[in-house]
C-alpha cells in the first residue's frame, strides 16, 4: 500500500484530532501504511520516534479532545532547503509520498514549497548516497492535501476552517457569563477576542451576544469613532439597558492603519462617559476546550476527502486544499487560495478594505 503521513502545524485548534482521526481510519481503509509526524515540521526533520506508524486504535478516543494530540510547533528549519531536505530523506526512508498537512496558511505554503522542490531534493540525497537509484524512482512523486485548521476563520476559499465554531462556543460560554455580572453592576465590557486580520469571530460574537459596538480589521470605523461610539452607549443607557459590551477583534484598526486596542476604547468610554468599563481579553481560552459537533464532523470530512483526494492523485496533481462549499467537501488548488489569503492581508495593509472583502469572498 502507499504510504500516507498526517501532521498537524502551526497554531493548534479544536478539530484537528477527528481529522488526524479520519485521515488514519480512511487511509487504513485503502490499505496504506499511514504514519503520525508529530511536532509538525520540526517531527519531519527530526525523524526517529516522531514518525511513527499508526494503527486503528491509535486514534481511538480522541475526537473529543481538544488541541492536536500528535502535537503541533512552529519551525524555522524547515523554511531551510537543508531542513527540507532531511525532511525528504526521512520520509523516503519510511516510504511516504503522501502527506495530509493539517495547519494555516503557513504550514500549506512550506507543504507546496517542499512539493515543488522534490525532485530537487532526491536528486541531491542521491548524489550524496543517502537514498539509492530504486528509491529515487520509486518515491519521485509526492503528493499533497492541505486541511485548514485556524479558530479564525482567516483562510480564503472555505466557507468554515475547522476550529472556528469550538471558539465561537469558548466566546459565547465568556460573553453571557460577562453579560450577567455586567448587568448587575451596571458595568460596560470590553472583550477582545482573536483575529489578527479577520473580524469572523468578533463579528460572530457582536451579533450572538447582542453587542452595541465591534471593532474588525477589515473595516476600520469612522474617523470619529470615539464620538459615534459614545453616543451609540449613551442612547443604549437613555432607553434603559443596564450595560454596554464592546467586541474587538485583536487586530483591529483605525483608517490610518493604527491599533485600535481594548484600552484604546476604554480610555474613551471613562473619559467621555464615566462609567465603569472593565477589559475582558479572552486569549488562549478560544483555542481550547473540546471541540463542538461542527468542528467534529468537519474534521471527520475533510479528513476523509483528503485520503480520497490522494488516492485519485496522479503524476500531473497539484497540491488542493480541502474546503467547504455550502455543505460541499471540495478540492481547490492549494497554491492559489493561500495567494488569495495573502492578498487580503496585503489589502488590509495597503488600507484597500473594500478589496479585502471582495478578495476575500464568502467566508
Ligand atoms: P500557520 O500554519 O498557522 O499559518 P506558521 O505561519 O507559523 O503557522 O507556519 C507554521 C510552520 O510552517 C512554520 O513554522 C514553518 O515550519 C512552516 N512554514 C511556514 N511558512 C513557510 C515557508 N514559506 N516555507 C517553508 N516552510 C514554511
């Protein structure tokens, strides 16, 4: 059978484990040999015990669980040809030519990167006697399916990136406990949540939680925010309501390109209005806990769509990412949806934001 490597890279989220979980049932199902990385990248490179074989029960009772349990990091090394190199070798040796890539968009560009460069790479291992003429024939192909993990939701070309939804639940659990001490006490709340160049979550939040005001990256408010922003809580008080919550997304800015942060705007809710206004930054707790249903079946899904989509993959295959349409599991070229992804971002900082959310399509 082929030999199919899973690995999970870049920043964890809720969901990774039932897609680690159906890529290795799936895979097991087509009669491969399929291999945990663990530690990402880094496991790639350093090989031995962090490529190891798995089996069916080896991801029994783990779709539940939260984060990645094969373990995730960041690598610099492998954005090293020589990095990439021992990683060739590591995987020729175990006879893997398939790899599912479980991460952002950073992890996908080194996946496409370390494709483009393969037969480079075993050309050089061949003249350097690492890998014999049989093995540089037999392994000449390797084959990519990228999976978007990303509480986020920051990747273009799906609809749902596996995690959001777990850390929209973490995020509502926060904003009603918030909600009830704040009505009490009659207190405005801050809370910044995650998303350096989205706003999903902060929108997504502001809406379940019935929030007065929300700061995104992609569409920074009118330069007189501060005036409109204490009118908005003054007008919300006059009729009645008890509290005031702000949502601001982490990378939330003004239309000068400046931070706007939670102290930014709490400096101007007591200076301006004197009430009691409290910061709440929700941080790691967005990425943790157990992964919704959602976030399970998504797993599951693409998961399982990426074995199929390696198995159907021939010598003129380009990497694909699998992604959501609707309720569609679908393959798209890899490469261009973390081009398109790129290009929101260059948007946001070129101040194009009307760009940035035409670029960045239905998700
Ligand atoms: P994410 O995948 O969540 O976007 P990073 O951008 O930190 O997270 O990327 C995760 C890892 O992917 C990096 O530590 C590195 O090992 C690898 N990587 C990222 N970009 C590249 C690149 N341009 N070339 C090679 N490897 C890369």
């Amino acid at each position: 059978g082929k030999g199919i490597a899973v690995f999970t890279s870049g920043g964890d989220s809720q969901g990774m484990n039932a897609a680690v979980r159906a890529v290795v049932r799936m895979g097991i199902y087509f009669g491969c040999k399929v291999y945990f990385i663990r530690e990402g990248y880094q496991g790639m490179i350093d090989g031995g015990e962090y490529i190891i074989e798995a089996n069916w029960s080896s991801v029994s009772s783990i779709i539940h669980k939260g984060g990645t349990i094969i373990g995730s990091a960041r690598c610099m090394d492998f954005k090293e040809h020589e990095g990439r190199k021992k990683a060739a070798f590591n995987l020729v040796e175990k006879g893997i030519t398939n790899l599912v890539v479980i991460g952002g968009d950073g992890s996908l560009t080194g996946a496409d990167l370390f494709k483009q460069e393969w037969s480079v790479l075993l050309d050089e291992l061949l003249k350097e006697g690492k890998i014999t003429a049989e093995q540089r024939e037999k392994y000449k192909s390797l084959f990519i399916a990228g999976l978007v993990g990303s509480i986020d939701n920051d990747f273009c070309g799906t609809d749902m990136t596996i995690g959001t939804d777990s850390a929209l639940h973490r995020i509502i659990e926060a904003t009603d406990a918030i909600v009830s001490t704040a009505y009490s006490h009659q207190r405005t709340f801050i809370m910044e949540v995650m998303g350096r160049h989205c706003g999903y979550l902060a929108i997504v939040a502001a809406l379940t939680s019935e929030a007065d005001y929300v700061f995104v990256p992609e569409s920074p408010p009118p330069d007189d925010w501060q005036k409109k922003l204490c009118d908005k809580l003054e007008q919300e008080r006059n009729v009645g309501q008890r509290l005031n919550i702000i949502i601001v997304a982490e990378g939330a800015i003004d239309r000068n390109g400046q931070p706007i942060t939670a102290e930014d705007i709490r400096k101007v809710v007591v200076d301006n209005l004197h009430q009691d206004t409290r910061i709440t930054v929700l941080g790691h707790v967005q990425r943790g806990g157990n992964p919704s249903a959602f976030d399970r079946v998504l797993g599951s899904r693409m998961g399982a769509e990426a074995v199929m989509a390696l198995m159907e993959a021939d010598e003129n295959t380009d990497p694909c990412v699998i992604s959501l349409d609707g309720n569609q599991a679908v393959r798209l070229p890899l490469m261009e949806c973390v081009k398109q992804t790129k290009a929101v971002a260059q948007a946001m900082v070129d101040k194009q934001w009307d760009k940035a959310v035409q670029l960045r399509g239905k998700s």
